[in-house]
C-alpha cells in the first residue's frame, strides 16, 4: 500500500468516525472558525475546571481534511491545562 493511499485511508476512517463530534450541553466557551473561500465552518465548544480543558467538542461542516483536522486537535488538547497548548 503506497503512503499516499494510506493517507486517504486515515482521512476516510476520521471523516466517518469524528472524535469529539458533537455540541457540549454546558460549555464556557464557543468559538467558531468560518473560512468564506471554500466553506469551511467549524464551532468549537470548551469546558473549562481549574484553566484545564474538561471537555471539548465541534460541529460544522467543511472538506474531510477540515472535519478530520478539528477532530484530532480536540481529542489532543482535551485534559490539557491551558497555559500548555
């Protein structure tokens, strides 16, 4: 299997099965990132307890690399202190 190929394979795997996927109920923070040139639209919502990211989530819609990469940066930072991202 080519490394391109792989690739492809992990990006389908992400876009189908997201991490984190979904609006927090009871979040302190949402933010949204919206890139008006090819339609990207992502939100982004944060729990915080003691300047440590308790839980996160995102909605939106956009391009697999899109939905893939704002996956894997919530599963990455969720549980970290702030002052470390």
């Amino acid at each position: 299997m080519s490394d391109q190929q792989l690739y492809k394979e992990i990006i389908f795997d992400g876009y189908k099965n997201p991490l984190n996927k979904g609006e927090l109920s009871n979040y302190d923070v949402i933010e949204r990132g919206f890139n008006p040139l090819c339609g990207d639209d992502v939100m982004i919502y944060m729990k915080f307890e003691n300047s440590k990211i308790l839980d996160i989530s995102h909605t939106g819609v956009g391009c697999a690399i899109s939905q893939v990469a704002v996956s894997i940066i919530t599963d990455e930072i969720k549980g970290k202190q702030i002052d470390c991202i």
